[in-house]
C-alpha cells in the first residue's frame, strides 16, 4: 500500500515537474513569436487558401456528378414512358 503512494506520488511530481517545464518553454517561445507572426499568418492564409480550393473542386465534382446522375435519371424516365406508351399504342 505505502509503495503504491510512492509510486503515484513520483508519478504525480514527474508530471507537475514536466508541465512546469513545459510553462516556461512556452514563455521562451511566446517573446519571439511577435516577430515571426507575419510569416506564421501567411503561411496559414496560403494553406486555408489551398484547403478552400480543393473543396471547391470537389463540391464542383460531386454537383457536376449528381448532374450527370439525374439527366441519367431523366433521359431513364423518359425510355420508361415512351415505352409504355407504345405498348398501350399511343405516341409520346
């Protein structure tokens, strides 16, 4: 029972030791980071950009598929009536 507490409580003292590290790494990095933020936001603009295109490309696919499959559909429809209509011999 006593080694289990020791045990979590290294665990415990590990973890607070690593996110006390972790705090100040942060803080080093956060004082340079006005000075490659320009850079940082261009580089996010190009990429959102480029991610913006190519949904654009697929929704453009999927419309022009869903298109094809309804005049599909349509020109389908049509064969359907116009062959049951001369059947019942009446022209369409």
């Amino acid at each position: 029972m006593n080694r289990q507490r020791d045990g979590i409580a290294a665990v415990i003292q590990d973890v607070e030791k690593l996110a006390k590290q972790l705090r100040a790494d942060i803080r080093k990095r956060a004082v340079g980071l006005p000075k490659n933020l320009p850079a940082v936001a261009g580089k996010l603009r190009k990429r959102a950009a480029a991610a913006a295109e190519q949904v654009e490309k697929y929704v453009h696919r999927l419309r022009m598929d869903l298109e094809r499959g309804a005049a599909k559909g349509a020109k389908a429809k049509r064969k359907r009536v116009n062959s049951k209509a001369k059947t019942a011999g009446i022209s369409a």
